[in-house]
C-alpha cells in the first residue's frame, strides 16, 4: 500500500501525468488531502470516478493511522491520544491547547507528534526508553498525526498553530523520514505551516543537528541536555556515548551560526538527580554569553522510579539561572494528569512488561 500523504507536491504531479492526467489533478488531490481529510481515496469528489479507480488499482490510499483512546486534562486544554498505525502499532500523539492572552497573547494549539515507536536511546527517566525501539515512523506516519488532529480541531473552528517533534522516539534517529514529514508539513502545497512553527527535538546526536543545519529550512531546534557534566548525563542518556556536554552546545552554536535560529536546551528536572543549586551554577557558567535559552522541565512522573522536583527548587533552579544571564522559562505544565509525558499513555495502557511487542486492537 502506498499512501498519498508520503508524496510532496512534485511528486504528486509526476504521479498524475504518468496516469495520464493533467497536472492541475495534482492540486486537486493536495487540496483535498490537505484541506478536506478524506478518507478514502473515493472521497475526493473533484477527480473523475475513473481516475480515483486508477489510484487504487495502482496500490494508493489515503491515512493510517486510528484512534484508540482519547483522554483530556481537566482543564480540556491538552489532549492526548492513542492511535494505531496500519500495522496496528500504537503510538501517541498529543495536542497542547494555550488560550489567548493566557501565556502568548494570541491563541495556540501545539501539536507534539512521535517519530519512532518507541526509542532507543534509554533515557532512564522516560517511558519510551524503556520500552525499547521498535521501528522507524515513515513520514505519512508523522504527517497522519498532524491531519488526524487537524480533523478534530476543524470541527471546532480551530487550525493547528505549531507542530513539535518531541513525542516517543528520537526525530534525528529517523532522519530522513522526519525531514521528508516536516517538508510535507511545511510546502505551501501541503499542510502549509510556517517552517519557525516547527520545532525538532533531539537528545543531541551531533551528526544529525549538523546535517539539519544544511537543510536550508527555518525550524526550530531543541536539545534536550539534562545535566551539566558528563558524568550525570551519560548515566540519564546511556546512550549519549563520546558526545560530551561541550561538543552538544558547541553543536547548538554552529546550528545557531548557520540558521539564524534560537536553539532551546532543555533541561528535565528531576527531584535529588539534577535539580540542586550546585548543578544549577554549574549550568549556568556552561550557557551564559552564549545566547541559548534553556527550558526547564520538571519531570513528569512516569512508571520509572523518577520524581518531580518540590516547587521551590525548580523556582531556585531557575533563579541562579537567571541571575547569572541565562535566559530561561520553566515549562507551563500540560496534563500531568493525564500522563502527558511521551510513552506514559502506551505504556499505561499496555503494561510495562507488554510494552514491546503487544498490538492494540480496536
Ligand atoms: S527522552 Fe526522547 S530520546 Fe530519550 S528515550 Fe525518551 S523519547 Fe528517546
């Protein structure tokens, strides 16, 4: 099966002239795909029956991806779903709801999309790195759970405003399908989103951020750092290998000479690991003068043995910061309740022990 999401505008041109169409069909399906959200091939009204017909007897049609559980905070601003892929993997996407004027003085509805299911990496604080790697995500995969939320929020009036690359797996892991995903998401023919409204999300992996940086493209970048030394953070990134803290930010500074944009380090807080006043100042001698923006996380609790840090610690965290010119915010905190944390959900519904393998059935 070959699905017409995975097609960028060009591609969907040589398509319909090799069927012998003419161009103009191309954008008919385009709109269609992107601004109705059909289906099944059959629903796109504006192609002659026969031409539809064609499409599906060459292998083509349309979303994969099925929604199996959906849950709400309290608060109705964070929505958090399971969905199965075609080969009925499930994987998790979530939509992060900030009213107007709340917190950026227009309305924003940020949409945090999964790349891989589950992770290899290993963060030990995450439940998708404990749950292992599965597969790579094709880019219709990633593009799905964007249009499945489009869909939900189109019958309330409402568009998707940023899109981010942080849900279960490693984007730069996936490389190629994750740039193909964000080309697909940004073409003024496809989706159609601002390239500065995408964000990608990286544990660090150098070689990855390097090659973002040739991409040409306008997004937004955020490496997750979590610690100011090696030590501390190859223990909570197993995986984080001969890449040293310093080679991460100097990374971070060369994205940043190349492109022109701000890159985020994100930083997780967790209670009596990473969340003490030393480990703060020693944070802030690494980032000041260098114009990053760190983001704290507090953790949000997960099926690891892993707590969120007192209040006040998080705020004196952030206070040392500050105070020697680091720029920085602590994360609003979305739907704790409702396991916002990538892989919580999966791993909630299916067990821990049944994480890796298990598929769910509607
Ligand atoms: S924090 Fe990100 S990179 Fe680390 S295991 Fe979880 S999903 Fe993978």
């Amino acid at each position: 099966m070959k699905d017409l999401y995975r097609l960028l505008p060009e591609e969907m041109e040589s398509l319909v002239i090799e069927l012998g169409q003419p161009r103009y069909r191309a954008d008919q399906i385009l709109y269609s795909l992107y601004y109705k959200f059909p289906e099944k091939i059959s629903e796109i009204k504006q192609l002659p029956a026969k031409f539809r017909d064609a499409l599906s007897d060459e292998g083509f049609t349309i979303g994969s991806t099925k929604e199996i559980q959906r849950i709400k905070s309290k608060d109705g601003e964070t929505t958090k779903l399971l969905l199965n892929l075609r080969d009925e993997t499930p994987i998790e996407s979530v939509l992060m709801q900030y009213p107007s004027k709340k917190l950026f003085g227009h309305p924003r509805s940020t949409i945090c999309v999964s790349t891989q299911v589950g992770c290899a990496m290993g963060c030990v604080f995450c439940a998708t790195g404990q749950m292992g790697f599965e597969r790579n995500m094709k880019a219709e995969e990633i593009v799905g759970q964007v249009i499945h939320f489009a869909k939900i929020l189109l019958e309330k009036g409402q568009h998707i405003t940023n899109i981010v690359f942080m849900g279960m797996g490693e984007p730069l892991a996936n490389y190629s399908e994750t740039i193909r995903a964000v080309k697909l998401l940004t073409h003024p023919r496809g989706f159609g989103i601002g390239q500065r409204n995408i964000t990608i999300s990286t544990i660090g992996i150098i070689s990855g951020i390097d090659k973002l940086a040739e991409e040409n493209l306008q997004i937004g970048l955020a490496i997750s750092l979590h610690a100011p030394n090696d030590k501390l953070r190859n223990w909570l990134v197993p995986t984080a290998g001969s890449s040293s803290v310093k080679d991460l930010i100097n990374a971070g500074k060369r994205f940043f000479l190349k492109t022109g944009r701000r890159v985020t380090f994100e930083y997780a807080l967790i209670e009596g690991i990473n969340d003490s006043p030393e480990i703060a100042t020693d944070l802030a001698s690494l980032l000041k003068d260098n114009g990053s923006h760190v983001n704290l996380i507090p953790l949000n609790p997960t099926t690891s043995d892993f707590s969120r840090p007192r209040r006040r610690n998080v705020l004196e965290f952030e206070r040392i910061l500050y105070n020697s010119g680091v720029n920085c915010t602590v994360r609003v905190e979305k739907g704790t309740e409702i396991s916002a944390a990538c892989g919580q959900l999966r791993t909630d519904v299916m067990g821990k022990s049944n994480n890796k393998r298990k598929k769910i059935k509607k």
